[in-house]
C-alpha cells in the first residue's frame, strides 16, 4: 500500500503536470505519456477513480461524486433480497457463515459506514450509475418482508467462489499461503454476486471474475486507511478518500459496472450468445477487409470457425494472450478506459468492444507467416496458446508492445467505415509486422494471365489449384450465404 504523503505527492504533481485538464490526462495515458515508469507521478487508481467515477481531476468535485455512488452500494448491503447466502454453503466451506454472525457482521458494518458517509443522507440516489433499474424502491430490512433465498441464489453463489478460487494460481496476492486470500476472495464473491442480483438479463458470466480480479489487485495495492488526524488539509483528505480502503468495495462496484455495462464489454460479449455470435461475425467481416489471406486461410481453407478459438480473447479482453504478467494486461486496459469516454458522447459508448476484435486482428497479422503455413491442428493451438513471449522480444519493453498494438488498433477503428482505406492500413501492417513476407497472387479469368509479387494481405496462396482458385471466387459468396444462415437459425432459436 501506499504511503498517505507519497499518494498525496504522485496525485497532485498529476493534477500539476496536466494542468487539471481531464482531456489532457487521457491523452497521456493513450500517448504512453503518463505510465508506470514516471514514478514520481504514476498512480493506477487516479486513472480509473477519475475516468469511471469522478470524470474530473478538480479535487473540490470529488467528496459529492464519491458520496453518491458509494451510497449506493451501502444501500444494497442493507437490502435482504440483495444479502449473501454464505449460511446456506457447506459448514466446512472457507467463505460459510452462520445466518446470525452474518446478518451481525453486516450490520456492525453497516454501522461503520454510516458513520462515515454522515456527511451523505443514506437514501437512494438518482444517478446514472446506479445499476439498480427496479421500479421498486430500497427499503431497510425493518421494512421489507424477510426475503427467503432461493435455490437459484445459492447456485449463483456456488458458481462464483468456483471461479475466485480458481482465479489466477500463479498470482501470490490470491494464493492460500496468503493469510488474505479468504477476506480477498470473500469480497470480490460479495461485489459479483451483488452485481448479478442487480443485472438478472445478464446474471453472473465465467470470465467476469477475472476482469475483476485484475481491477481489484490493482486497486488494492494503491488503497489506504485514512487517518484521524488534523495534520491533513481539507483538499489533502479529499485525495486521501479516493484512496480509502474502508470504500474499496463500493468504489470497485461502480468500476465494475461501468467499465463493463457503459462501455459495451457486457453487451457484446457476455449478454446473450446471439450477439456474441454477432459480434464474432463482425470480427470476420473486419478481418476480411483488412487481410484476406489470414481471413481465406483460417476460415475458408482450414475450416477453422472464429467461435472456436476468439470468445476467450473477446470476454478476458486479451489477458490471457497477453501472458502471465499481468501488469501488461492492465497496461492496456489502462488505455481502454483513458479511450472510452473521449472517442463518443452520452452513455452509449461501443469502442472497447471494437477496440479489442481490432487488436485481435492486429495480433493475427504479427502471426501471419505461421497462420498461413500451418496445418489446422497447429494452427488451432496457436490461437489457443497466443506465443507472446516471442512478439514481445521484438520490442524493447512489454509496454512498447502494448502501445503499439493500441495505436495500431486506433487507427484501424477509426477507419472502420471506409473499406479502401482498411486495405491500405492492412498492407501497412504487413509491411511493418511481416517485411520479408512475399505471395504471389495468381489471377485468371482473362485471355493472359498475371502475376504480382507483393506483400499486402492476399487472398490466395501462388500454389493453388484450378479448383482451389474456383474456390476462392465464391467464398465471398459463401460467407453471404453463411451469415444468412446463421441469421436464420437464430431467429429459429428464438
């Protein structure tokens, strides 16, 4: 954790140095202006605090902005129907409690808070945040009918302490020898669970733990407990309660919900499989326009269906290709949050999801000389098993490699729209990632014939036979006939 002086240093040399400018600090983070390696001034939590929550670097705005959201999160820990049924798991699992010490446990907790929220009037709070969109309003437990858990909420709750406690093995922060790790993983259960109960359309979905975790970790390194004293300036302990641990849940639940509902991440990839198929074909779409040989050679050629290897690249937004490090990870993601508010206006927000299929792609094209070589069995298992270690040797840091692969992805996205101008980002990224990369394309048709050397993404291989070539000149046709299939058998499914 964090020294209270040394987060008062790092954030106001921040504020400093960007001149309070919220604009000009995103631009940093996307710029590589502003990483880890300024340690004078880095703090992770100021990026995501001030992109998700405060959405301002002016130090007098933040109490009522941190007072709004966290009420809501107490207000839900008050609330029977939203209560953890840690009583009903087995006696002898870690996380049981009895119904008693539990219902205590909370409201001794619920007696701290309201301490120190005395400032805030403890009712619910009109928001755009709030993830709660039920008619009904929140009532006390004095006032609402005992609330009777169901079978489908202890099977909710099973299904999420499988996860956490397989999350990350190699990480010491999560691991049993950690005297922490129960208290840790008690709290990321209680922040899925409370986000679940408050999003029945999409519920819990495998993969959500690690996004969290990922946050967590990261959140938690940087938190700290604030101090009684009166050796602090008021703006020095409105820093300082951006950092508060005792709101590390609160703030943590309204991270979660916005970086995953407000950005689009929950809608495209984890509401429902019609549009996660959606959004798989969407992929396949860019990725024809920006390089067709890797398009007619995994899809076409070697028959290998996106869906069978990209929904863990969708839903984990790269971590797991991004190897094990996972400081390279929230690197990136740093990035995405600093790029989710600046590139659209209102709530409706859509580039990480496109963000990231286009980073995917970028990806694709630094494996293209494999991807074009191997057999259907090895290439599954590249896509499977992303070799980053090698295409992080070609950069001098992991960062580098991140940066690049973001700003590559930037431009693509903004050229989404215009096909010519894709082809032309395509063939540059060829001739970045693949330079002694050379296809032959071979053209028919016509009374002569032609041949290009060239090192853009080609749609077919010089090998090729007559019916290879034939082949070839209908996929654009099969992959018509394809998607209208599969429109048709979703509107069948539902």
């Amino acid at each position: 954790m964090l020294k209270e002086n040394e987060i008062i240093s790092k954030v106001l040399l921040t504020i400093d140095k960007f001149k309070g400018n919220m604009a000009s600090f995103k631009s940093a983070i996307t710029d590589n202006e502003y990483t880890p390696s300024h340690k004078s001034c880095f703090t992770r939590t100021l990026i995501w605090k001030s992109c998700l929550i405060t959405d301002s670097l002016k130090i007098q705005t933040w109490d009522s902005k941190l007072s709004d959201l966290r009420v809501v999160y107490h207000e839900l820990l008050k609330r029977e129907d939203m209560a953890v049924p840690w009583w009903k798991l087995p006696t002898d699992s870690p996380f049981y409690q009895n119904r008693d010490i539990s219902r205590k446990s909370s409201m001794k907790r619920e007696i701290t808070l309201l301490r120190r929220l005395k400032r805030t009037a403890l009712t619910r709070v009109s928001v755009a945040d709030d993830p709660l969109k039920s008619p009904s309003p929140s009532r006390s437990r004095s006032q609402t009918p005992t609330y009777e858990t169901s079978d489908s909420d202890l099977e909710l709750l099973e299904t999420i302490i499988l996860d956490i406690d397989r999350l990350f093995p190699g990480e010491d922060f999560f691991h049993a020898s950690n005297p922490l790790s129960i208290t840790t993983k008690h709290q990321m259960i209680e922040i899925l669970y409370l986000w679940a109960k408050c999003n029945p359309q999409v519920g819990y979905k495998q993969g959500a733990h690690e996004i969290l975790g990922l946050i967590y970790i990261n959140l938690y390194k940087e938190a700290t407990q604030v101090p009684s004293t009166n050796t602090f300036t008021d703006d020095d302990l409105r820093i300082l309660s951006l950092y508060d641990i005792t709101y590390l849940l609160h703030d943590l639940f309204t991270i979660f919900n916005k970086f995953m509902v407000q950005s689009g991440i929950m809608a495209r990839f984890y509401e429902s499989e019609d549009v996660l198929w959606k959004s798989i074909e969407s992929f396949n779409v860019m990725l024809m326009k920006v390089d067709q040989l890797i398009h007619y050679n995994l899809i076409n050629k070697l028959k290998i269906e996106s869906q069978l290897w990209i929904i863990r690249y969708l839903r984990l937004l790269l971590s797991r290709e991004l190897g094990n490090d996972l400081s390279v990870s929230i690197f990136l993601w740093d990035k995405l949050i600093a790029s989710q508010l600046s590139n659209h206006n209102g709530n409706s927000i859509t580039a990480i999801p496109d963000l990231i299929m286009i980073m995917t792609i970028q990806l694709l094209i630094q494996l293209k000389t494999e991807l074009i070589t191997c057999d259907f069995g090895e290439c599954l298992s590249l896509l499977l098993h992303y070799p980053i270690s090698a295409k992080l040797a070609h950069h001098s840091t992991a960062n580098d490699f991140i940066f690049h692969l973001y700003k590559d992805a930037v431009k693509l996205y903004q050229s989404r729209d215009d096909d010519l101008k894709l082809y032309e980002l395509g063939i540059k990224l060829n001739n970045t990632y693949n330079p002694n990369l050379k296809i032959t394309m071979s053209y028919t048709g016509s009374a002569k014939n032609s041949q290009d050397s060239s090192r853009a993404a080609s749609p077919r291989p010089s090998t090729d036979s007559k019916a290879e070539k034939l082949k070839f000149e209908k996929y654009r046709l099969e992959m018509r006939l394809k998607k209208k299939a599969q429109l048709m058998i979703n509107n069948t499914d539902s």
